[in-house]
C-alpha cells in the first residue's frame, strides 16, 4: 500500500474544501479524489477509490489507538461508501453520487459478490449513526473496522484484476 503524505492548507481553503463536499454528500477524502481523478478512465478511478478506503481504514485503526471512537466509526463508513463507489466505476463506469444510490448499488453487489454484503453494510451504516449519535462502544468500532476490511479487501481484488 502506497503511504499516506500530509499537506498543510489554510484553515479556510479545507473549510471551504469541506463545504464542497458535503453539498455533494461526500466525505473530503472522496472530494478531493474526485477533483484530482476526473480525467481517469472508470477503471483507474475504481483504483483510486479501493486505495482511498484503504487508507481510510488506517485512519479509523489510528483513531481507535487515539480513543476517538467516533471519527474512527466515520472514517469505517467512509471505507465501505468508497468500496460500494469504486465496484460502480469498476462494474460500469458509474459515478454514485446519494446515500440512495450507495444502497441501491449494494443491492446489486449483494448479488453479485454474496449476501454478506448486506450485513456489512448495515454495520457500516451503524457507523455512520455512531458519529453523529456517539453511542457506539470501541469493540463496536473494531468489530465493524473488520467487516469492512473484508469488504474493501473484496472489491480491492475485483477491481486490481
């Protein structure tokens, strides 16, 4: 896995940066990603996706570490909303762009990967509640960080084929 380098921006540009990407209903990760990847074919795009999951896991294993178990439960939903994104640009060149069509395309991966997709999405879901609502416990969090490492880890060896 390629490492992780830390740029430092203004304050405002990554606030604005951040409003951007909530408007589109995306974590800053994603936004960025998408910014710097939108002359990629689909395929190279599904790369970069799986490897942004991929390192959104190691932040949630670094926030876990910290003890802030609600930015690692978000940064686990971000994993698993990149994996489900990524499969699109794989399977058909589309860009997911709501919290509808995530579930909408889980459905398909659901039958075309297995049924355990349904599962670990609901987990991932869980972990998203969890950030906003605080209510999860740390073997909640680690727990789910598993499931959704399968999860990246699958659609990882789909799409690097």
């Amino acid at each position: 896995m390629d490492s992780v380098i830390s740029i430092r921006l203004p304050k405002s540009i990554v606030e604005r940066l951040e409003r951007e990407a909530r408007k589109l209903g995306m974590c800053l990760e994603e936004y960025v990603l998408e910014l710097i990847s939108r002359d990629l074919d689909p395929r190279e795009k599904a790369r970069e996706y799986t490897e942004a999951a991929r390192n959104l896991l190691e932040q949630a294993r670094i926030e876990l570490e910290k003890g802030d178990v609600r930015q690692a439960a978000e940064k686990i939903w971000g994993a698993a909303a990149l994996a489900v994104k990524a499969y699109a640009w794989w399977r058909e060149g589309r860009r997911l762009v709501s919290h509808g069509e995530l579930w909408e395309y889980k459905r398909r991966m659901e039958v075309e990967v297995g049924n355990w997709i349904y599962s670990t999405w609901a987990i991932a879901n869980t972990m998203h509640t969890c950030f906003y609502e605080g209510w999860c416990s740390r073997e909640d969090v680690e727990k789910a960080l598993k499931e959704v490492s399968k999860l990246v880890n699958e659609v990882e060896s789909k799409v690097k084929s």
